[in-house]
C-alpha cells in the first residue's frame, strides 16, 4: 500500500468516531467495555481489555480503514445504549467497595 493520500488519512485516525482518536479515550472506553461485558464467570476466558484495544484499533479498524470502511453512529430510529462512561462506572465500583457491609 503505497496511496500517501491513504496512508496520511489512516495516521489521522478520522476514519474512528471522535470519542476513539485519544489512545487515553480509547483505553477508558476498553476498560468500560471490559466492566460492562466481561466481569463475573468465565471471565478468564474473555480477552482482557488491552487486547480488545489493540485488535480492535491497531487491527481490525485500521484494516477495514484501508480497505474504505469506516465506523459511523446508525441512522435506525432506535433507543440505543450511551456511550460508556469508564470514570463515571470506575466511581461507581469504588463507592460499592467503600459502603459498609449490611447497608
């Protein structure tokens, strides 16, 4: 692949929403994902939020990315999930962990 048009649009990340340009975004949003999806039985054999990162961003998006694909919000009329939140679930986690037993 040798198109520099291509490849400076690829190193812009524009072909990932907004929320998923920062790699420090991108890692909260792993981790939400992570906590929302993947806690309790049979974690273990889930992958962990790291490497959901990495295949999904470095891998995956960015080979769809140059082959003209590219992820957009859908257009369906439907009440979807928000976005999540890492720090909002993180203090939530820890406010649990912090109440005391038997309240």
């Amino acid at each position: 692949m040798n198109n520099a048009d291509l490849m400076t649009w690829l190193q812009s990340l524009e072909y990932l929403p907004e929320q998923l340009r920062d790699f420090h975004d991108q890692k909260d949003f792993f981790k939400s994902m992570h906590i929302l999806y993947q806690h309790g039985e049979g974690a273990e054999d889930k992958p962990n939020w790291r490497d959901g990162q990495i295949y999904t961003i470095d891998w995956f998006l960015w080979f769809m990315a140059s082959r003209g694909y590219t992820l957009q919000k859908s257009r369906k009329k439907i009440d979807f999930a928000d976005w999540p939140n890492y720090r909002e679930i993180e203090s939530k986690e820890l406010a649990a962990l912090n109440q005391p037993q038997g309240e």
